[in-house]
C-alpha cells in the first residue's frame, strides 16, 4: 500500500475531534509532499535540524510539532515556526522556550510529556512534577501549556498498554479541573493509537503506519 492509502484508511477510523500528527521523521520532503497532498497539514518531527531544514523547503501552511526530546540550546531554531512542542520536561526548558518565543514576539503552546510507561523510557515528569510546571508555568507569557502527552511502553502486552493510557487519562482530567485551559491529551503512535483514543486521546502522532518502516 502507498502513502495515500494509508492515509486514507487511518482517516476513516479516527473521529473529527481527535487530530492526526502525521511523524515523518527520517523520511524525505518528497513523501512528505505525498501526505500534504492527501490534506495532511500537521507533521511531526524529533530533530532540531530536520525539522528546520524540512520546514525551510516545504509549504508554508504546514504546522510542525516537535514530538522527540529537545535540548535548550536546540530550541531558538525552531521557535519562530514550531506550532506544538510535546515534549516538555523541565522548568529550564520552559524558561528557555519562554525566551525564544518572545523574541518573535510569539506565544509557543506546549504538552508536558508524562511518564506512563514502567520502563525504558528516559524521558517524562511524575505527576507531581507536571503538577509543580503547570502551576509555575502560567507566570510565563510567552509559552503556553495546554496539554499532555505520553507514550506507553512497548510492548504486545495490550492490557499494559491500555493501563498507562488509562492512568494518563485520568490525570489529565483531574489537572483539566483546576487548569481549565488544558486541552490536547497525546496519545497513540501507530501500534496503540486505537487503544489511545478508546482511552481519551484527542491527538494521535504516527509515523509508520502512514510513511512506511523507517530505517
Ligand atoms: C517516532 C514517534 C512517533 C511515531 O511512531 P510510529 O510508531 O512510527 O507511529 C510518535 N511519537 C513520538 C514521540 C515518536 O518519536
């Protein structure tokens, strides 16, 4: 199957209020040109200087969201263009993106990304610490979170993997009572989207199910 449809078979089963981020890390423009041409506008990348280099080339209504870990000194490439940073871990990264964003005189909206998953992954606050950034974030006027975003182990063990959703959801909801300006929950890459959105994602990131293995 090709590029298009691929698409076309993931659009059907997604309904409108969850938003596709289409991941086209290590692949080129010209399949990145294949999606655009399906409608795809949001595309997400884990590297600084791909992402750059893409986003100089390709057209300019494509939104970019960075979805990998991003260094602070990384962040002034991206942050006169990234319209969605998920992966936010830290207060320093917050400082810093506040920074870069008012620069362009910019307002960068951002995910916290939560770890739900027991093992392997190195990156990703506590409850407590996302809890902590929130509160500490809104005296900053130049970035903007408005939502979470995690990744679940991986494993073929589906029932893990709808807990840490589960668990994600749930957190979300009790934050969403207090930050009422929380609205994106992202969750879901090729394998467990589905999953995801029986749980409670309304942003669903995948990379290969629409592009093809990477290498
Ligand atoms: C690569 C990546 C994806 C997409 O992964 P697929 O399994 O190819 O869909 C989603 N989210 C993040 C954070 C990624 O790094």
């Amino acid at each position: 199957m090709n590029i298009q449809d691929r698409i076309k078979e993931i659009l059907i089963t997604i309904p409108k209020n969850v938003d596709l981020v289409a991941v086209s890390k290590t692949k080129s423009s010209e399949e990145i040109i294949y999606a655009y041409n399906e409608g795809l506008r949001v595309f997400g990348e884990n590297k600084v200087q791909e992402m750059t280099e893409k986003q100089k080339i390709l057209p300019p209504d494509i939104e970019w969201h960075m979805v990998g870990h991003l260094q602070r000194n990384k962040v002034k490439y991206i942050a006169s263009y990234v319209s969605l940073i998920h992966s936010v871990d830290s207060m320093k990264l917050i400082v810093e993106i506040n920074k870069q964003a008012l620069k362009f005189n910019r307002i960068i909206p951002c995910l916290l990304q939560i770890k739900i998953a027991e093992e392997e992954t190195k990156y990703g606050l506590s409850e407590t610490e996302a809890h902590y950034l929130i509160e500490n974030s809104i005296k900053f006027n130049n970035i903007k979170i408005i939502g979470l975003m995690g990744m679940a182990s991986f494993t073929e063990d589906e029932l893990k993997i709808n807990n840490e959703f589960k668990k994600l959801k749930f957190f979300f909801d009790k934050l969403k009572l207090k930050f009422h300006h929380l609205k994106i929950l992202s969750m879901g890459m090729s394998s467990d989207y589905k999953l995801a959105m029986k749980n409670g994602s309304n942003m669903i990131r995948i990379g290969s199910q629409i592009f093809g293995p990477r290498n």
